[in-house]
C-alpha cells in the first residue's frame, strides 16, 4: 500500500521479505519474578523490582530474528534485545492490570510489528506475593503493517555548519504513480515553536533541517508525517518521525561554584576527606563529551609538601595524601583543580577551573604553659579581691576552646579562701578571694595551680610541666572591729524591776590579738532609755521601772543595742544586741466593756452582754468576777447581774418599769491575779421606749438622752419657725428681682444713659440765624464751575477734583486687647486722607447771626505773648501744618 523506502526493501540476505496476508507471528510470552512488599497493604497494587525480568517476547520472520529492535510505548517498561520485558524502575500498578504496546522494528526492511502487553495482578499466594499474568491483546498475535509508513529514528549531528536546508530523508507513497499527492509535517520545530525548524517539500517528500541543532536546547523532535491528495483526502495514515540530534563537545565543564570552602583538622592521617568539588557539563552525559575528570594543578603554599592533598577524578573528592598539617605553621591552603571532559583527555577535552580554600582547623595539641611565678598579698576580712593575675602561653587558636583556659588550685587553700577567674579576652587567671581570710589565723598561703583548656588534649600529646605554677599570697593585718561573742543576747526577768538594778555585763571582745587597744562601750539604741551601760566593762543597770504593757515592748521582749569602740588606727567598732524578756506581774486592774449601751424600759429578753479587758496576760486576767455595789442602794435594786462565762456576765433590770433615761451603773471587776486586783467602771445605759420587735422608737431615743416631751415639742416648734422664715425671705428675694426687671423695661430709651449718645440744646440765635443760602447745600448738576474755578479758595462742601483714593476700611468695634493698634491705624488713615477736612485751605463759614442766646466765642482771649513754643505742631500731621507754618519758630514775613 505505502512503502517508504531509502534503498530496496530487501532483507541482509537479499531476499524479499515472504508474510502470508494475516499470517500469525509465534510470539512467546513468558512469566517471570516479580516483588511485592510483605504486607500487602493494597490487595490491587502491583509493585515491580526495577530491572527484575517479567515476561519473554519473541519475533519469528522470514529471515529469521536477526536485526530486530524492540520498543515500548509506556516508560515503566523496556525490552532487551533478546526479548525480555523488565521494569525501568519501581512501579505502582493501582489497578487489576495495565497493558502497553510492544513494537518490533526491522531496519533493513523498514518495517514494524506490534503485539499488546497485559499484566495482570492476580490472587495472594501462600507465599503473602501476588501473581502477574500476562497476555497478548489479539489472538493472531503480532500483526505486520506490510509498506506501511516506517521510518528509523533520524540522527541530525548538532552545530553543522550547512548548507540550509539540508535534506534528511524523502517520504514517497506507491500511489503518488496514480494520484498527486501532497505531503506535509506537524509537531514541534515543524508547526509548533521552535517554528520552520524542519520543512518538507509538498510534492517530493524531501524533509530538510534549516538552521543549525543544538543539543542542549532541544535533544530530540517527534513529528508526523501527511499524505494528502489534491482535495485534501487523506491518502496514507501519518507517520511517525523521530529526530535525534547528535552531541558534539560544544560545551566546557561549568563549575557549580568558583571557590570551595572546605577544612581539615591538622594532624590528620593520609586519605582524610576535606572536601569535593563538583563541575557539570551540558554535553551528553553518556558520552565522552559529557564525562568529566578531575585533577589538582597547583597547591599555595607547597609547605610542608607540595602535595598535601590529592583529588579523585571521577567524584571530585579532595582527600589528604600526605602527613604534617599543622596549623601553627600553615593556617590555609588554595588549591586551584581543573575539570576537563572527554574523559579528561587534555589534548580533545574542554577544562574550566575552581579554587578549592581548605582550612586547617585547629585541634588542641598545645597545652597551655605558665610564664611566671605569681606573688600576691590579700588584706585580711577582704572579699572578691583580685590578689594575682596568672599568665599562660597557648599556641592553640585564640578564643577556641583549644586555647581558652581553665585553672584549679590543686593545693594549698584547703579552707577554700580563694579561687580562679578566667578572663575571657586575655586569658589570664584572676585569682581571687572568696572567704575572708584572718590575718590571726593565716599570715600567708602557698598555692600550687594547674592550667588546662577547655577541650581536651588530641590524642597523643601529654600535659607539659610548665602547666603548673605556684602562687604565694601574704595576708595584711588590719584594726578589726570588736565583737560581741554572744549576739542578740536574751536574759528574763520580771517587770517593775526598781531603777539601778544591775542587769548583766554584756563585754565584747577585740580580734587583734597583736594590738595592744582599749574597748568602750556606749548605747545606740534605747527606745524608752530604760537601760545604762558601764563605758568601761560593760555592765548594764536599769535607768527607770521596766514596764511590760509599754509600747516599745513586743511580744513581751525589750530591744536595746550597744556599741562596743576600739581605739586603733582607724578605729573600729561593733555592735550588740540585747534582748530583755519581761515576766508579767499583775500590776492593771481589769476595764468594764462596753462604757454604754441602752435597754427597754420594761423588762424584755433584751439584756446587756458585758465583758471586761486586762492589759496583763495569764494568769493574771480572767476568770473575771461581776457584781453590783451596795451603795448606793438604788443599783441593786434596779438591776441585776447574770453570769455566763469566766470573762462575761449579763446586766437586766430587776424591777419592771424604769423610766426612760440615761442611768449610770457602777460594776465591779476583779481579775485571778496573785494578789487579784480589782476596779469599779460605771456603765452609761440609756433606757428607752421600745416597738413591738424590742428595738427603741426615735422619740424614746431622744427621751432617753434626757429630753422631756415638752421640750421636744419645743424644739420641734423652733425648727418650723425657722424654715417658715427661710420661706419667706427666698420669696421676698424673688418678687424684689422681678419688680427691677419690670421697672427697667419702663425706662424710656431716650433716658437711658447707657451706650447712647446724649442730645444736648444747640446755640441757635433765633430767626435771624434760621436764613440760610440752602443752595450752597445743594449738589451742582454739573461740574464745569467747579473745575474751571480757580485754584484757592474752595468750601467745605465742594467735592474734591480727581479721583479719591482709596483707603482700608477701619474696623468697627476693634478688639479691646487692639485699642492702640486702632486709635494709632485711624490716625495715620486721616492723616492721608485728603477729602477728611479741615483741608490746607481757606475754609468759609455761615454767619451765625446776632440774636443768638448764647454767648460770642470772641470773649475767649487768647495769648498775646510770644513766648509759648508752638513746634510741637509739626508732630501733629498735616492737618496742623498750615498753623505750625503760622506759629510755629519761622522768619516773619
């Protein structure tokens, strides 16, 4: 039907291929081992070992099986070239089965044959696995597609240079003979971006390549073959095309990074791993393009061998080949490798290079070591006192644990007086005192440090013997202060114990047993200046009755404090306290409580609980006994005592009426003292008027306070008077208010002063004076007189020629705070006003007439004399310029 050919479709042996039309090919399908995991978690999933075989496929033709070549269409799986399905990799099969098609090629003929693959997941076995099944899809087994539309892969070399287009293959069909027949290609580098990478020719079937290939960027196109006819009747079924392009060694190894950091401890054995260095090449891995080796070409500093290290040229790891890394002498290395690919043939390949800096790290073999020997002197009775600062050498890295220090005294302070500090920036040993030393007990120590560091010594190196010091620190002697030997002393004794009784001798003593010094004593603290003490031993007598119930006593204890002074050089003192525990004695009678209550008139339940205070303590307080005097008689004939306990009693009335009133009963306590003491109180008991519960009504409260009704009613008559007049003084405020009100609204405006301006008669003489020329008032119709009037005389109502300037508007009512600014902007303003009169002219004025009533303004005089100063004018403006240049200091004309 459709051949594609290059050469004959002949087999090697020249002979043509012999299938009989839906011949049967044998194929062979056979079982192989498979993995399933132990617990079998899902029943339906397969899984397949990669690499491990699952079934046989095997080809018969007419020439036999040589030459055949098998493929898959699913990536799971692959063939060998004898026949052998087996697992690209570990798979999942999530199903009951899964199948696939395997494809058989012959590149002689340029023909294929295709058979179905189905595997199935079967039952568990006893075995806890699964059994895979599998079978061929059709029953004739492989079908041959006889001059079907085969073509083997297309192998395109990438970068050649040309000349584009270059043909790559011809696709012909047997009935371009009969028919015109046009051919095309779909697919990426075809239709698809990169686009017009590939072209056909429509009527010959030649494919080209148009441009140059480059395998990293694209390394293989699968494109399909048409074959139409001139209607576009499709008349052979596409083909598929598969386009390879070649590797060429078109690109150098690309370190992934320029400098390696990497380190190594020094001392460490030949073969040591440091680090690896990793170079990629976008070239075919698989081939001897993309193979890249490794090798080291130089070494900085060559010290103590030029080649300390050495690199494996297949994984780049850079292992130690060689003994001596110290880092006390070399600190670092730079070693510059070279990659290089085509296997790392130097004459063919391609290199690049990286610097690879290894650093030899530090490990503790130096042990530190003292310098010196160390003298030190420490006051006595001193704390956290530096005393000597050690030194020690370590050529170790400073500030790692290799070098920082760590010191122990092994000897010499068996009390634990001192101990030692590390500085952390110099490293030196800090020695230190940590619990007082005495000068009297101790007068020097002898101290034998030991030195290490905080990590441990590398494996071989000893403890060197400089790693031990001794250190000698002398003890000062200085005034220490006296001491009491028995602080807070505690001594017993009764209270009311009579003034100058000699209590006890509280002496200190002094520590500096090698001074020769005299202790005084003195007080510091005496709350009541109950006590003395003797300045010289130390004895303490009282100064006054010692009292247990004062205030400066708690919880039956009295505190004093004394100062016992040396007189060294400087001097010292200490201080002791005393504590004096006062033994009670029954020396306070007992107080009646409470001091007043009240009680109903007439006898009722209600009773007066009462109760009695002690200010001493047992047993000289209760049980306490309540009883009424004799006399007067009148007590006990009205009340009566009830007891309830050791410490209270009940008081209630005997008789059953007693009038309301305040009444005083006197009682008398008495303690269980040794001798008893006892104490008359008198009770203040009001006795009221009471409601129906027992509780006293208002007004038998104020009875009971000692009122009778009739002054009740009285002063309940005062307080109604009272309030009357506060009634009637607050309405006789309110109607005065409203009659002002009234009377201010009566007041013609015209007499109200307040804020107008107040009209006063004018001085008009009479009818002679009332003939005006009230033409001169009137406003002319046109203004010719006025502008071809002459200069000079001009009256007040003629309107000034040109045009008026133009002025701010003066505020009306200015803010108060602002007076001065207004009155001297208001000013200023009529001052340049040149239309505000009086103008710098002769002004004409109305005769006033002879008749008026009032008097003539001639009889005002004014001062002939010359000698008032009228230049003050000129400081007025230029409304008084015309009178200063009349009076003002001028020559005379």
């Amino acid at each position: 039907k459709v051949a594609v050919t290059r050469e004959k479709s002949t087999c090697r042996n020249g002979e043509q291929l012999c299938y009989r039309s839906n011949e049967t090919v044998s194929n062979t399908l056979k079982m192989a081992r498979s993995f399933f995991p132990a617990d079998g978690d899902k029943a339906q999933e397969l899984h397949v070992l990669c690499l491990l075989p699952l079934i046989l496929v095997k080809f018969s033709g007419c020439a036999g099986n040589n030459g055949i070549r098998y493929e898959t269409n699913n990536l799971d799986f692959k063939v060998r070239t004898d026949g052998t399905i087996y697992a690209a990799h570990q798979v999942q099969i999530p199903s009951k089965q899964t199948m696939f098609m395997v494809t058989a090629w012959d590149h002689q003929a340029l023909e294929r044959w295709e058979t179905m693959v189905r595997l199935l997941v079967g039952e568990k076995s006893q075995h806890s696995g699964h059994k895979v099944k599998a079978f061929k899809t059709n029953s004739n087994g492989l079908r041959r597609q006889k001059r079907d539309w085969v073509i083997p892969p297309i192998n395109v070399p990438e970068n050649s240079r040309g000349p584009f287009p270059q043909q790559l293959v011809r696709i012909r069909s047997d009935k371009d003979s009969e028919i015109h027949i046009r051919y095309s290609i779909t697919g990426v580098g075809a239709d698809q971006p990169p686009m017009e990478v590939f072209s056909i020719d429509p009527v010959s079937g030649r494919m080209y390549v148009t441009r140059p290939m480059d395998r990293e960027e694209r390394a293989s196109y699968h494109l399909r073959a048409h074959a139409v006819d001139m209607n576009g009747n499709k008349v052979e079924n596409p083909i598929d095309l598969y386009i390879y392009v070649i590797d060429m060694n078109d690109n150098r190894p690309e370190f992934i990074n320029q400098v390696y950091n990497g380190s190594v401890d020094e001392g460490s054995k030949p073969g040591t791993y440091v680090m690896t260095v990793t170079a990629n090449d976008a070239d075919d891995s698989t081939t001897a393009n993309g193979m890249v080796r490794y090798r080291i070409v130089t070494q900085t500093p060559q010290s103590p061998s030029q080649n300390m290290f050495t690199i494996n040229s297949e994984t780049g790891d850079i292992v130690t080949v060689a003994a001596g890394l110290d880092r006390e002498k070399v600190q670092q290395y730079t070693v510059i490798v070279q990659a290089t690919d085509m296997e790392g043939n130097l004459n063919y390949g391609l290199s690049n290079t990286a610097t690879a800096i290894i650093m030899v790290t530090d490990v503790n073999d130096n042990p530190p070591e003292f310098t010196l020997t160390y003298p030190g002197e420490v006051p006595e009775n001193r704390v956290e006192v530096v005393v000597a600062n050690l030194t020690v050498v370590d050529r170790d890295q400073p500030h790692s644990p290799n070098w920082n220090a760590v010191y122990r005294i092994i000897s010499g302070d068996p009390s634990g007086h001192f101990t030692i500090r590390t500085d952390p920036v110099t490293n030196e040993g800090m020695v230190t005192v940590v619990k007082a030393v005495d000068y009297e007990m101790n007068r020097a120590f002898m101290l034998t440090v030991m030195v290490s560091n905080q990590a441990p010594l590398a494996s071989g190196i000893q403890m060197s013997f400089q790693s031990t010091a001794g250190v000698t620190i002398s003890v000062m002697d200085v005034n220490e202060a006296p001491y009491f030997p028995t602080n807070h002393k505690l001594i017993r004794l009764e209270e009311g114990v009579p003034m100058g009784t000699a209590l006890m001798t509280f002496s200190a003593v002094d520590p500096d047993r090698f001074m020769q010094q005299a202790v005084r004593y003195s007080k510091l603290s005496d709350p009541a200046n109950w006590l003395n003490i003797n300045a010289t031993n130390g004895q303490i007598t009282t100064a006054a009755v010692l009292d247990r119930e004062s205030v400066y006593i708690k919880n039956n204890v009295y505190e004093a404090t004394f100062l016992a002074a040396d007189n060294g050089i400087p001097p010292a003192s200490g201080t002791g306290s005393l504590q004096i525990y006062l033994i009670d004695i029954n020396d306070n009678a007992p107080e009646l409580l409470p001091k007043e209550t009240q009680i109903c008139e007439k006898p009722n339940p209600n009773v007066i609980n009462i109760t009695a205070a002690d200010a001493d303590i047992d047993p000289n307080v209760g049980p306490f006994v309540f009883e009424l005097p004799s006399v007067p008689s009148a007590v006990r004939k009205n009340w009566t005592i009830t007891r309830l306990n050791g410490d209270y009693a009940q008081l209630s009335l005997r008789i059953m009426y007693l009038e309301a009133g305040v009444y005083e009963v006197p009682i008398i306590v008495t303690d269980s003292g040794n001798p008893p003491l006892y104490k008359t109180s008198v009770i203040k008991v009001k006795v009221c008027p009471c409601d129906e519960n027992g509780d006293c009504t208002t007004i038998g409260a104020v009875a009971a306070a000692g009122l009778g009704t009739g002054a009740i009613v009285a002063i309940l008559i005062c307080i109604i008077i009272l309030l009357t007049m506060v009634l009637l003084f607050v309405v006789w405020m309110k109607r005065r208010e409203k009659e002002r009100h009234t009377k201010q609204l009566l007041i013609d405006p015209e007499d109200d002063v307040r804020d107008n301006i107040l009209k006063y008669d004018e001085e008009g003489g009479g009818e002679e004076d009332q003939d005006y020329d009230l033409s001169q008032l009137q406003q002319p119709e046109t203004m010719d007189h006025v502008l071809n009037k002459a200069a000079g005389v001009r009256r007040v109502d003629e309107r000034p020629i040109g045009a008026e300037p133009q002025y701010p508007i003066r505020p009306v009512i200015p803010h108060p705070g602002d007076i001065g600014d207004f009155i001297n902007e208001g000013l200023r303003a009529a001052d340049n006003d040149p239309t505000a009169p009086p103008y710098d002219s002769l002004l004409v004025f109305d005769y006033e007439g002879s008749g008026s009533t009032a008097g003539s303004v001639s009889s005002l005089n004014s001062s002939s004399s010359g000698d008032q100063d009228y230049d003050y004018l000129n400081d007025w403006g230029p409304r008084f310029k015309k009178l200063a240049d009349m009076y003002g200091g001028g020559e005379e004309d």
